[in-house]
C-alpha cells in the first residue's frame, strides 16, 4: 500500500478525522460520499498497520526486558549461592 509508505500515523489520522467530518456534515453526492468512504477506509487501514507495528515494537521490547530481568535475576541467584 502505497498510503503505509508517505503516511505517518497522525497524517492518516488527522485525514480520517476530517473524512469522518465531511461524511457526518452530508452535502455531498452519492458518487462523493462512497469515495470519501473508501478513502476513509485506507486511512483506517494505515493506522491500524501502524498501531499494529507499534504494538509488535512494544511487545517485543518488554519482551526483551522481561528476559533480561529474568537473566539478571539468575545470575544474581547463582552468584549468592557461591558465597
């Protein structure tokens, strides 16, 4: 998707908002309305992609984390036991 690639998650996010805004104010034809619709769906799609990547970031970082406490607390453990 050519959107993931120039669109940061705010832009997308601040472009849905305003297609949500010009759906919800009316006023337009049937042939606007269904392309403000599918346009509105790529954004949501870029944004779920990038909360997706984000999460999958977080996830793997407290994963991380976690293992290296884990691994700290072993070596702290079999330290103490040598005493």
């Amino acid at each position: 998707m050519a959107d993931q690639d120039t669109l940061g998650y705010e832009q997308a996010r601040d472009e849905l908002v305003d297609v949500v805004r010009r759906l919800e104010a009316g006023g337009s034809t049937l042939e606007e309305s269904l392309a403000l619709w599918e346009r509105g769906e790529e954004l949501a799609k870029v944004c779920r992609n990038w909360l997706e990547g984000a999460r999958a970031r977080l996830d793997a970082a407290l994963a991380e984390e976690s293992d290296d406490a884990v691994q700290g607390a072993a070596g702290a453990s079999g330290a103490a036991e040598e005493e």
